[in-house]
C-alpha cells in the first residue's frame, strides 16, 4: 500500500496522467448536472458510496477529510445553504466526482491495487485548484471541519 501512497504523491498535479482535453471532457459533462439538482443529488449519492466503499484503501484514507469537505461543499451547495462559490468551481467539483464514479477512466476500478490512483489523483487536483474556495467554505462551514 505504501506503494499507492507514492505513486498518488507522484501524480500530485493529476495534469499529469489526466490530459487538458480529458479534463474538459469531465467538465462538459458537470455542466449538465450544475443545473439538474436531482442528478447532482444522485451523482454525489455515488460518490459517498463509493468513497465509503473504500475509505480503508490508503490512497483514500489520505484525502478522506478533503473528500468529506468537498462532498458537504456540495451537498449544502444543492440544499441552498451555500452559494458563496463561483458556478465554474462547482462545475470543477462535479467534473472530480463524475470521474470520481466512473468506473472506466484512465485507469479502470477494477485493476487491483491501481484503479483509484486515478481518482484519487484527479480529487486532488481539484482540491489545489479549489484550495482558496474550500478554505473559505471550510470557515463557514466551522466548527463541523
């Protein structure tokens, strides 16, 4: 395991095994969920489950916190209760997720011990990214984080 722990710290910026194109391939998609709340709904539903399914794999359990922030970010975003973010930073939140659930993307689920690296590394680029916005929500979001 402490193998994946490297190879995610290597793919830090996810630019690097996600192409600029693919990226905006998942962001053209988030955008047909910005304005559907009730797939927005179902899509974070998968993410928790998936990320609960593996929150014991060491390249989750490293960015569990950051996935829970990201996963309330947008949870009280589609209640209503947060709007304090700009449309394209959600759009970045729900383009990781769609990655997130795929179960075929660069580097399929199913591989042992690989399959989310992937993910994982694409999360984390979306928290660098989405750093000043999480924090900011993080604060408003306190003493919850």
């Amino acid at each position: 395991m402490a193998d994946n722990i490297k190879e995610i710290e290597q793919y830090e910026d996810a630019e690097i095994i996600v192409e600029p194109q693919e990226m905006e391939r998942w962001q053209n998609k988030a955008k047909d969920y910005v304005d559907n709340p009730v797939k927005t709904e179902n899509l974070l539903t998968e993410a928790l489950k998936k990320a609960d399914n593996n929150k014991n794999r060491d390249v989750i359990q490293n960015i569990w916190d950051k996935i829970q922030l990201l996963f309330s970010l947008l949870k009280d975003w589609l209640n209503g209760d947060y709007r304090t973010i700009s449309k394209t930073a959600i759009i970045s939140v729900i383009a990781g997720l769609i990655y997130f659930v795929s179960p075929v993307d660069l580097v399929p689920d199913w591989i042992a011990a690989l399959g989310l690296v992937d993910d994982a590394a694409v999360l984390g680029l979306i928290f660098n990214q989405l750093d000043k916005e999480l924090t900011k929500y993080k604060k408003w979001k306190s003493p919850e984080f």
